[in-house]
C-alpha cells in the first residue's frame, strides 16, 4: 500500500473501502498457495453487477462458467459456476460441456458459500 502512496494512488483493502470511485480497492491473493482467489472473483462479480446494474439484462438461456467440478462429502457432486446470464432454479435441467460431450442433469440444489470464506475450507452453505 505504501509503493501505491508513493506513486500517488489512493489505495484501500476491499473490505475497507467505502469509495470505488475516489480509491482503488485491493484483494490480497497467493498464486502459490490461491488463498484469496474466492475473494477476488466475489468482489469481480459484486462490482460488476452492482456498477453496471442498468446495463445488465436477462435472457430466457442462461449462460455460466464452470470453474470446479468436485465431490463434497453428504453433498455429491457439485459443480462450482458463475452465472453470467439468466436465471437458474431447483429443478431446471442443465446442458454441460463434458470431455466425452455433453452432460444433462437436474438442479438439486444451490449452495452459496458464505461471503469471505475460503471456499476449499469445508463449511456451511446458504441455500436459496
């Protein structure tokens, strides 16, 4: 923070800052051990829909990044996404793309972890 002073930048940690439009917000990750990285793509994804909430639309197909696919245990097989658009339910059917073609399946359940936790740490859900 204080490198960032010194070249004239106003510059908070995330959690701190009040201000986006005077500061810049800093989220403290590791590339080597990828603590922080569930942080930083929770703070993205807040920004963007919350700056450019006029802009944001809905489509009746909703389109998602997969990032993790794993096994939690009493869970099963869960899939970590971000939805770009769209809605998603309990019970909608979902096409994914496999490495041996598409994989349909059913929504169980949507699980979202608690804000600023790690998400590899095993925990509780909020379930919508």
């Amino acid at each position: 923070m204080l490198a960032f002073a010194e070249l004239g930048m106003n510059v908070k940690l995330y959690w701190d800052n009040t201000s986006v439009e005077d500061t810049y917000s800093l989220v403290p990750t590791s590339a080597i051990t990828g603590e922080g990285l569930s942080d930083l793509m929770f703070y993205l994804c807040n920004m963007g829909q919350t700056s450019q909430r006029e802009t944001l639309t809905e489509k009746d197909a909703f389109e998602c990044t997969v990032l993790e696919v794993k096994i939690i245990e009493g869970l099963g097989t869960t899939i970590d996404v971000v939805l770009t658009n769209g809605l998603l339910k309990v019970g909608d059917t979902i096409v994914i793309s496999g490495m041996n073609g598409p994989i349909v399946t059913t929504i169980r359940a949507l699980l979202t972890p608690y804000p600023m936790k790690e998400m590899r740490i095993k925990g509780e859900y909020i379930h919508h």
